[in-house]
C-alpha cells in the first residue's frame, strides 16, 4: 500500500506542471485585451509571449503577422510545429 501511495505522490509531481499548463490564442484583427482562449485570442504574438509561462502553450493562427516591436521571449520554452 505504501508503494502505491509513493508511487503516486511522484507521479502527480512530476506531471504537475502539464496540469496547470494554459495555451493562449493569437488571431489577426483581435483584441489584446482579450483572455487569450479560444473564443477570445489575443491580436499579438508579443501579448502571448508576456502572459505564457514555462509550459504554456501559444497557438497562431493563420495570417500574416507584422510585429510592431522586437520580438524577445521573456522566458525560455520550445518552439514546435
């Protein structure tokens, strides 16, 4: 029993960062002051990129971006496609 019980203790630490990961939405001609969910996406990939945090995920959708300032991601992450 006491197994079981570790074994879950480390399961639920290890995992506790995908449980508490948020995913932001850009979308052209919207609003960054918007939550940044599905049904309300941010307009600019900067406005993501100050809100996610390690583990966070920001999707863009289709269109053609133009950054208005140097994009620098203030925290370190995985760019995937």
């Amino acid at each position: 029993m006491i197994k079981i019980l570790i074994s879950l203790f480390v399961y639920l630490v290890c995992n506790a960062d995908a449980a508490f990961a948020s995913e932001y939405f850009v979308a052209l001609h919207r609003d960054d002051n918007n939550v940044g969910d599905k049904d309300y996406p941010l307009k600019t990939i900067f406005k993501a990129s100050e809100l996610a945090m390690p583990g966070d995920t920001v999707s863009i959708m289709g269109g053609e971006y133009t950054l208005q300032k140097q994009f620098r991601s203030l925290r370190s992450g995985n760019f995937t496609q």
